[in-house]
C-alpha cells in the first residue's frame, strides 16, 4: 500500500482556535503543532503537512481575491500531495468550495473542505472528527490508484456532500450544513459509506486552474414590499454585469408592470440575470406559472436547483473568464461542476 500524503490548509475559522490562557480570548492554533495535539492523527495511514496562511482569518472576511489565492496554492502543490483538506470558517465554507469548485477544472484528486462549531480545544469540540474524516476521505484511494473522491468536497458532521451543493443552515448546531438538492456523497457512522453512483464522471484531462472572477454582481432577494426605486438603483449600478433574483417558489416574481420593465430593461442591456429560488429546496421553473413564464419571456436564466452560493460564484466564474464570454448564458445553464440538474432545459 502506497502511503498517502495529506495537505492541510489552514485559512481561519473556529476550528482553529485556542484560549489563550491570559487574555481569555480565541487565537489561531499553531498548526504545525497539530500532530502533537492530535496523537490519533498518527493512526492514520498518511503522512499529513500543514500549511497556515499568513494571515487567518474569519470566513466573513473572504474575498474573491483570497479564493484565486487558494486556487493558485492548490494548483501549486497539486503534484506534490494525494490530497487537500482546507479548514475554513463555517460562515462562508458554502461561498468558497463553491467558487473552487469552479476555478478547478478536472479535479483528480479529493479537495475536501471543513471546519467546526466549536474550536479544537473545546473539549465538546466537533473539529476532532470533522478533521479527522476529512484527512481520511482525502487520503482515500482505491486499489487502481485513483482517489475516491475527485472533486471540491465539504465534511460536516459525518456527511460528505458536494461543495457547490451546500448551505450553512444552523449557527448554532454541529450539522451546520446541508445539501437539499444533491444527496451526501458519503456517510460517516461505524463504516464510512461513498455514494458512488452519485460521482461525476472521471476523466483524465490536466488540472485547469482558472485565474479570473468578476465581481460586477449582484443579489436582490424578493420580499413583498420592495419598490420599484430600489430595484432600480441596483439595476442601474453603473458596470453590473450579473445579477443574481432570489425568487419565491419556483421561480415566481411579481409580473406588475414596473419589475417586468425594470428587470426586462437589465436583460436588453446586457446584465445577465439568474434566476434562483429562495426556497432551500426544489427548483426554479419557468413553465409552472404565467409569472414564472413572464421571466423566462424576459430573457432571465433558469438557475433551475442550484443554490445562492453556487449561482453567485459561478455568475463571477463565468463573467471572468474570457473562454466563456460567448456562451455566458448558457454556461450557467448547464451543468459544469455538479452543481445543476443535469438535463437539457427547455428554458
Ligand atoms: N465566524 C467564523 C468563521 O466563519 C465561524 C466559524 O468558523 O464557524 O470564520
């Protein structure tokens, strides 16, 4: 058995955090450290390295740039590890293992994201396990020599579920995270279970690591009240390029004059517009209603059952990069990471 060898990517975020015995307060954890800390870590078959950003921080502060910044790092120590854990902040794990889902094309080798509610030194902690199982998963290799995992996963709370599939749902409970649209790819209890019927299809083309995102984007969420005057002051944001409409239901808006004009208005010049569902499960479809029909009527993209996270992400994803600049639209269409039902739309 080949011994596999783990990169660890610490960017902030809870799980990393210790008291400091005087001040009381939560400090980044020495990483490096982190074998001493954690015995059961050498019960792992893999050799584990550990790398901490210069500057760890709270997931609330990610920025595109940073998620370029860890694009690059993993593209950068790609050959040199089997596999990639990053431990990040819950608040916005969902926002980056969605947008790296994107920036890296043709993924053979398991990107697995988590973190944790409570911080490593807690003794009630959920970093220890969550930890644990992501090193596992990224180390995991079958007998042919191909890692089990192939794509920019995040583990929570004994569930492996696609990146670009999640939402935080709790802040307070360990399972802060769900997939509503997409099944786990793996089940944590006494055995750990894959899901492979549901992984996408191998392929045995080079790593392509994407350098660009564009942040000429935006998301309005309906609420019944909102006003013509602040649709209009978003819309008309000199540069938008993108624009994300949380809808109600599937896909339904308002078909009053006023939003059918202001949102026609955005599609003519040239602002792309997806339309997503506030709802936390189901789908965005046009043909179910005539207000949903007036949508696609206008022009607005189905984002059919991708979440907010991945749509925002992937509208930057595909406004950045020049190789789509023609196909813009229907790119967000189809599926390019798993992070869409995959089938021809009518839309
Ligand atoms: N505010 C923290 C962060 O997202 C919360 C966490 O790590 O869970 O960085």
């Amino acid at each position: 058995m080949i011994k596999r060898t783990v990169l660890l990517i610490y960017t902030g975020g809870t799980i990393g955090m210790i008291k400091d015995k005087d001040s009381g307060t939560l400090v980044p954890f020495n990483f490096d450290d982190l074998l001493n800390r954690m015995p059961e870590l050498n019960q792992l078959d893999c050799d584990i390295e550990t790398f901490t950003l210069k500057n760890p921080i709270d997931s609330s502060n990610i920025q595109p740039s940073d998620w370029l910044d860890l694009a690059g790092k993993l593209e950068e120590f790609y050959d040199d590890y089997d596999g990639f854990v990053i431990l990040h902040g819950t608040d916005t794990m969902s926002y980056t293992a969605s947008a790296l889902s994107f920036l890296l094309e043709n993924l053979r080798k398991p990107v697995i994201f988590t973190g944790s509610q409570l911080p490593i030194s807690d003794f009630r902690t959920d970093a220890k396990e969550n930890l644990i199982t992501a090193i596992q998963i990224a180390s995991d290799y079958d007998n042919s020599n191909n890692a089990i995992i192939q794509e920019v996963g995040l583990y929570f709370e004994n569930k492996l579920y696609r990146g670009n599939r999640t939402t935080k749902i709790n802040s307070e409970h360990f399972e802060a995270f769900a997939s509503f649209n997409y099944p786990s790819l793996a089940e944590s209890g006494v055995h750990l279970n894959y899901k492979r019927h549901l992984f996408p299809e191998r392929n045995q083309e080079k790593l392509k690591v994407y350098k660009k995102l564009d942040q000429n984007v935006a998301i309005i969420r309906l609420f019944p009240g909102l006003t013509e005057s602040i649709l209009d002051a978003i819309i008309n944001i000199k540069g938008l390029k993108g624009l994300i409409l949380e809808t109600y239901g599937s896909g339904n808006a308002p078909n009053k004059e006023w939003f059918v004009n202001s949102i026609g208005r955005a599609v003519k010049n040239g602002i792309i517009v997806v339309n997503v569902t506030q709802c936390p499960a189901g789908m965005v479809d046009h043909s179910l209603y005539e207000v949903g029909l007036q949508m696609r009527k206008l022009g607005v993209v189905g984002g059919r059952d991708m979440t907010t996270e991945a749509a925002i992400t992937k509208l930057m994803f595909v406004l950045g990069n020049e190789t789509f600049s023609n196909s813009s639209e229907k790119c967000l269409r189809i599926n390019l990471r798993g992070e869409i039902k995959d089938r021809e739309e009518k839309f």
